[in-house]
C-alpha cells in the first residue's frame, strides 16, 4: 500500500448503536475524520465521522457500519488514507512510511541495513532496522545526532550510532575463556 497510508485502527464497538471505537495515529488524533474516505484492509471503504474522544481512542461512525455487530466484526482492521490527501510536510519532518524499505548507511557510507518500522512509545521515534549482518533487528534511536541525514530522494538515511549499537553481543568480553 505505497499509495497509502495508515491513519489508525480499529479497536471495536462503541455502545450499541454502531459506533467504532478507533485508534489514532495522526499527530492530532481527532483529525483521523478530516481525511476523507478511508479504506480498510480487505478494501472497504467509508466515511468516518469523529464523534467523541473515548479511552483509548474515539468513538466514530463509520458509513455503511449499523450496528455494535458489525462494528465489532471491523477489530483489528487498520485504515488508510490516500498518500495525496495527506499535506506536505516541512523538509525536517517525515511519515513513518516513507522511511519503510529505505536502505541505512554509516557516516563512511557502508550499508547497515533497511528500514523496517518505525515506532514510537512516546518517549521518542526509534527505527528497527534489518541488519545485512546477522539475523534479527536492531532498534536505533531517530534523533538528529544519531540519524543526522534523511535522504528520501536517495531512499537512504545516515546513522552515526552510539558505541556498542552495531557490535556482537553474543559474547562477553568480561567473561572467562575457556
């Protein structure tokens, strides 16, 4: 879906009347109806209409959805906007997926690795990155001094990372040889 992107998910019924209750994940979260039609993972598409805050998200109105029964039966199906309905961001600023699938690079230009998800819990954005060595993922903090350059047109970032970041753990040098 390069076309598109997420703008939340759906969490369940909320009351019995057919509401939704959704999840943000917009950078104002109220603004999930402001998009347009939205479509949902098998390519349903609706009108969505914001129409309180709830915990855990927002209780909306999804065209088309009547009842708490086919409300509920929408869980766990996220929901996407057209890339186009989405505005121009400041060239300091990115969508999380435009960096999916972008290749990282060390400040010497040697390939890391690829970008695969970008999350955020808050305390600040942290990409999980696809070692070319080695299985697994490692998880690199997306500050300015760690990722100093995002390059979309290239599809590459620069990470500078901390020391110990990139190095084998599998084996503690403080532990005795055998």
């Amino acid at each position: 879906m390069k076309d598109k992107v997420c703008l939340g998910a759906i969490t369940g019924s909320y009351g019995v009347r057919g509401e939704a209750r959704v999840k943000s994940f917009c950078a104002d979260p109220s603004a999930i109806g402001d998009y347009g039609t939205l479509t949902d993972d098998e390519g349903r598409t609706y009108t969505l209409t914001v129409t309180r805050p709830v915990k855990g998200g927002y209780a909306v109105r999804l065209s088309g959805v009547k009842s708490k029964e086919a409300a509920d039966g929408l869980r766990g199906q996220k929901l996407w906007a057209p890339r186009s309905a989405l505005p121009e961001l400041p060239d300091d600023e990115y969508y999380y997926s435009d960096l999916i699938g972008i290749t990282a690079v060390d400040t010497g230009g040697e390939t890391l690795g690829r970008i695969h998800a970008v999350h955020d819990h808050g305390a600040g954005d942290i990409l999980e990155l696809r070692p070319i060595k080695g299985p697994g993922t490692i998880l690199v903090p997306f500050t300015q001094a760690v990722v100093p350059t995002v390059d979309l047109a290239a599809r590459r970032v620069v990470i500078d990372p901390p020391a110990g970041l990139f190095d084998d753990n599998d084996e503690d040098d403080d532990a005795p040889k055998s």
